[in-house]
C-alpha cells in the first residue's frame, strides 16, 4: 500500500476488471496543482499494461473541496504493478502535500461497477438486492431476445458454443447498452436523494 492512503474493503487477487475510487479533499486554492499533477498520473497510468481508462468527479459545490478518480485496470496483476510503480509513487506524494487528509481508496469488481453514475458524487453503490433487481430487468429481456433472433441458428449448434455464443452477446449488451440505461432510468430508486439536495 502507498504511503498517504487509507485502503478500505481491499479484494482478494481476481482476474476481473477492478474499479478503484480514490477521493481526496483538496487544500483551498490548491485545485489547479492537484488537477495538473491528476492529468499527469492518468497519462503514466496510461502507459501501462491492462489500464481501462479513469474519470475524475470535480467537487459537487465550493463547500464541498472532495475529488472522486475513478479508474479502472483489467486485473488484480495490472492494478497491483500500476500502483506499486515508481512513476505513480513519485507524484502521489506530491498530490498528497495539496490534500487536506490523506486519499482514501475502494476497490470494486463484478456488477457494482455497472452502478457507478457519471457526475454522481459521491460514487457509492446502491444496496446488492437492488443491483440484483435492476440487472434481472436487463438480463431476462436481452436473453430473450437473443434466442427469438437466433433461435434456428442457436439449435444447430453444439451446446458448448452455443451457452458461449449466447453468453458473449449478452454480456456486451448488459455491459454497454442495457446496464447504463437502466442505471439511469432507475436512479431515483438506485440512488434515492436522501437529504433532497441533488449532488
């Protein structure tokens, strides 16, 4: 673990796409340093083998100075070579000197991350029975509507490829058609405006 993080709920080794949000509350008057020193991590970051991308959430208001990055490696490997890296740890520490408290970090795998709404922030998941409910409502249509499609060509082929075949389509669709969507038609109930303030 770097120096100047806190690591909460940390996963077992995976080889599934991980997810990590760091938040980090900024010092007044330091936000232009700590945005230029981010824009630099994400370009090493990018160098990297299984690197997927990052988004960072700026502060909701001026009352509120905390940064989410969100970023994303293809597996536990890659995450863990990224962040024990001497690229990363030499500007870490620079970002660290412009925060108010040290980073704090979460990492997530599997669904949770089809819940993570851009331009939400906080980013925190919703309960996993509601997950559970929201990813049914994809799921069982997208199903459907590959054997309604495919049926006839799906019977011919061997059951192997077929569950493989079927599988792979799905999951492209949950993951970037079906999923996004539903999140957000569904964010009143996902995300429900506790203090009825939208952040």
């Amino acid at each position: 673990m770097s120096v100047g993080e806190n690591t909460s709920n940390p996963l077992d080794h995976s080889s599934e796409p991980l997810t990590v949000v760091v938040s980090r509350r900024v010092r007044k008057g330091k936000e232009n340093a700590f945005e230029q020193l981010s824009s630099q991590m994400t370009q090493r970051a990018a160098n990297f083998p299984g690197y997927l991308g990052a988004t960072m959430f700026r502060p909701s208001s001026p009352d509120d100075p905390e940064y989410r990055i969100v970023f994303k490696f293809s597996d536990r490997e890659t995450l863990t070579a990224w962040e024990e890296s001497e690229q990363r740890g030499e500007l870490l520490q620079q970002i660290e000197s412009l925060l108010v408290q040290p980073s704090e970090r979460e990492v997530t795998s599997g669904i949770v991350t089809w819940f993570t709404l851009p331009g939400q922030n906080p980013v925190k998941p919703p309960p996993k029975w509601k997950m559970t409910i929201v990813s049914w409502l994809a799921l069982y249509p997208a199903v459907t509507l590959v054997f309604v499609m495919f049926g006839e060509i799906l019977a011919q082929i061997p059951l192997l490829l077929r569950t493989m075949a079927v599988t792979i389509v799905v999951m492209l669709l949950m993951s970037y058609v079906l999923m996004p969507r539903m999140t957000k038609w569904f964010t009143f109930w996902l995300f429900p405006d506790r203090n009825g303030n939208s952040r």
